[in-house]
C-alpha cells in the first residue's frame, strides 16, 4: 500500500481527518483543517468548491493522484470526494510524500505546509512551557 495512503489511514484512526464534502467544510470553519485534498476522479464542480472553500479559509488545497474509491477503502466511508487533515505534521508528511513523487505539483505546498507546521510545533512548546511555569509557580 502506497505510503500516503497509510498516513490517511493513521489520521483516521487518530480522528485526525474529516472525511467528505460536509465534514471538510465544517472543519474548515472551525478552523481545524490544515490540508484539504479532493480525488482525483471527483466531480470538477466538488473540486471547485472544496477549493474555493479552502482558499477562502487560508487552507492548502490539493488534488491527489487516488480515486474516490481508493479514499474510501482507506477511511471505511463510501467513496469520498473531499478529505481534510486536521494535524499539520501529518498534513505536512502527506505533501512531502506526494512531492517525492511529483514535485512541480507539490513541491510549493509541501514546503508551505512544513513551515506551518513547524511554527506550529514550536507555539505549542511555547505554550507548554508557559503552562509549566505557572504551575510552578503556584505548587509549593
């Protein structure tokens, strides 16, 4: 099985992915969407809008080499045109993978998404450490 499929299958079980039209789009208001991704055997009107929603929310779109069905071999959901990945290292591991493969498409995404999710990564940190100091502070 190819290596991003396996990654979309992690996400799913670490409820880490919405899956279809509906589900992506409210992760997209919530702001909880960092990549969205359509198949490559979607309807262009679905490939449309699943784009300019993304790009109304400041979300990455991409359109992905895997048919509906194989999406949804993987998610256990029908045959999902649409899918977002809420984790941005993982969103970021998807893109890397899919610009080995083809980097004119992916290549400029793959490092955007990177470079998100290492700020990100460090915020979080930040935000531990402050969290740990409070706690410190206050536990005597």
């Amino acid at each position: 099985m190819d290596h991003n499929l396996r990654l979309l299958g992690m996400a799913k079980k670490a409820a880490l992915l919405s899956v279809g039209f509906e589900d992506t789009s409210k992760a997209m208001l919530m702001n909880k969407a960092q990549l969205v991704l359509s198949a490559s055997d979607a309807s262009e009107g679905s490939k449309r809008r699943a784009r300019e929603n993304a790009q109304s929310c400041g979300v990455i779109y991409a359109e992905v080499p895997y048919t509906m069905i194989e999406l949804g071999t993987i998610t256990g959901r029908g045959s999902p045109g649409t899918l977002a990945i809420l984790e941005p290292g993982l969103a970021a591991g998807f893109l890397e993978g899919l610009a080995k493969t083809n980097p004119e498409l992916y290549e400029e995404k793959a490092t955007h998404m990177s470079e998100k999710a290492k700020r990100v990564n460090t915020q979080k940190k930040s935000d531990s450490a402050k969290q740990l100091a409070g706690k410190r502070r206050f536990a005597l």
